[in-house]
C-alpha cells in the first residue's frame, strides 16, 4: 500500500510534485476482538497502530510533519518526546536526510524508544525535568532557530493522524464510539477531524492514566506519574481541541488506574494474541472498568504503539523462563508439567 500522503492526497494539504518523505505509514490493522467484545457486550475492533513503521501511531502526523518541513526548506527538526515521538521524529528524520533533535525527560522514557530514536542518529537530550518542561523549551527553540518544531503543536501532525479515521470507516463503515487513550491529546483530536471531514459522528471517549489526568480533574499535574509513559503528560497541547471533540460528539474523558491499565496489556496479549504497550492498553482499561458507551454497539478501540516499545514492562508483568537441562525427560518435565 502507498503511505499516507500518497493514498489521502486528495484530502491532505500537499499538492503533486510536493516532497513526499514516506516509510509507507499507515494501512494498519483493524482487528476483531472476539474476547474483549463478549465482555462488555458489544462489537469492538482494535486499531491496531504499533503495526506502523516505528511502531506507533506518531508515524501518521510525522510523515505529514517533516514532509511540509522539507518542503519549506527545513534542514533540522526537533521534538519533545516522551517516546514514541522521538522514535518516530528520528526515522524520518533519517528518510529524509536532515538533522534530528529530540528532548526527553530524563530516566522517563521506555528502552524500545530511547533505542529506537539513538539507532536513527537523533541528537537525544535527556532533560531534568518533565515532559510538559521539554516541550515549552522545544517551543521557544523553534521559535529562535530555523528548526521545525514535530510535536503535535503542528498542524500537519493532526493532519497526518486523521486519516486513521478514514481507514477505519473504508473498512468497516461507521462506529458509534471510539475508545482512546489520551496524553498531549493530539491524537483523540485528530481522529474527531477526520471523522467530521467525512460525514460521521462516533461518541469519541478519551482515557487518561490516573496519575496523570488533567483533563479528568479539569486542573494541570505538576508531577504525572503512570506506568503508561506514553501518556505520563500533566499539560497537553490540545487540550482544548480534545475536550471540544468529547463535548461535541457526546462522548466523555475517565481515568483508569495503573493496576487497571495492566489488567487490559495482559487480557490483550493472553486473550486477543495483540502485544501493545501499556498506555495503548489504557483504551481497552476504560472499556472494560466503564462499560460499553449506552447504545454502543459497534466500538472501535485505538491501540496506539507495540509492545516491544517497553519491553521492560512486559517482563515485569509476564512469566518466568523455565530452566532445562538438555534432554527429553527434562524437556518432558518442562513442556508438560
């Protein structure tokens, strides 16, 4: 399948002949959840976006992002990253041949990501302080030097991530309510553009980690805590575009605990087979601990990365190896119990 820009050209702000800077992003899979639906008495579907190139949904906005950079001239773009951003930000980055520069707090992000943006060749700067500090620093730097700034601050992020939205509905046709975590809010923003842009109207309902939900208590957190690092933000960008989306679309924002959260990565992995990293679980969390929206019958829940971006979770929350001697009777014991 051709990448985004290519294959929504026609409601995207790119003309013919604009450089495209592609991993060919998007296509991902919609997954029936057989499990998760006979729980909460509904048909629900996963997005699953860790199948993107980097493996996570930021490879959407970001292929818009340093596209329209590249187009305007930029030889340099930054970030402030919790992760997934970063990584993302630096592939394409290295597609496109220019210099990439990544903020992260310090001791905050999961080893998938901080690997991921190091391999690509990001100059990484690990910050002493939070992600909503990184991110008012990225956009003073930007503002002084001719980098382009990639958050989700940009508008040809939300651009990009819109079309999750139209996939979603080429596929399996309209939904009457979408389930998403929510951290800087960008996303949950994105997919209600994409969903008006095409006519449709699903009830859009965010979910924050508990330690870190500003939007639920209506109040900024100085310190986010959550095992979910993707969405560990106390400020978002868009906050008031995301509360705009839930209030317009009859839809709602809930917090889910860390133990809630966990709950969901390991139901997802043991009974749907589909290994996302804990602030995707966070979707399936509010499912699961609210319910069903009232007259919902057809949920789409939005798993926003793999994985393996934080594998040191999965250890943590897994089995233990089965040590074996090297013959049949040990393999015998070891196999069947």
């Amino acid at each position: 399948m051709p990448g985004l820009i290519e294959r929504y050209r026609d409601r995207l702000p790119f003309a013919p002949g604009d450089p495209v800077v592609s991993l060919q992003e998007g296509s991902t899979p919609l997954v029936p959840a057989p499990q998760l639906s006979e729980r909460v008495g509904a048909q629900v579907w996963l997005k699953v976006e860790g199948a993107n190139p980097t493996g996570s949904f930021k490879d959407r906005g970001m292929t818009c992002a340093v596209s329209a950079a590249v187009r305007e001239g930029a030889t340099a773009v930054i970030c402030a990253s919790t992760g997934n951003t970063a990584a993302s930000a630096a592939a394409y980055a290295a597609r496109a041949q220019i210099t990439g520069a990544v903020i992260v707090p310090e001791g905050k992000i999961a080893t998938g990501k901080l690997a991921q943006a190091l391999m690509h060749g990001a100059r990484v700067i690990a910050l002493r302080g939070n992600f909503d500090q990184a991110l008012e620093l990225v956009r003073e730097l930007s503002a002084n030097h001719p980098i382009a700034l990639v958050n989700s601050v940009n508008p040809f992020r939300l651009e990009g991530q819109k079309t999750a939205s139209f996939e979603i509905l080429d596929e399996i046709g309209p939904i009457d309510a979408l389930c998403i975590p929510v951290g800087n809010a960008g996303n949950i923003t994105a997919y209600w553009k994409g969903f008006q842009e095409m006519g449709s109207a699903p009830r859009m309902h965010g979910f924050q980690a508990a330690g870190a939900a500003p939007l639920v208590s209506g109040q900024r957190v100085e310190h986010p805590e959550t095992v979910a690092s993707a969405i560990r933000i106390g400020n978002p960008a868009r906050w008031e575009e995301a509360m705009t989306a839930m209030r317009d679309s009859r839809g709602g924002v809930e917090a889910v605990s860390d133990a809630q959260i966990l709950d969901a990565y390991r139901f997802l992995a043991a009974r749907e087979g589909v290994f996302c990293e804990p602030a995707s679980a966070a979707s399936v969390a509010g499912l699961l601990v609210h319910g069903a929206p009232e007259g919902a019958r057809r949920i789409v829940c939005v798993l926003t990365g793999h994985g393996l971006k934080d594998p040191q979770v999965a250890l943590e929350q897994s089995g233990s190896v089965v040590p074996c001697e090297p013959d049949i009777a040990a393999v015998e014991r070891a196999v069947l119990g």
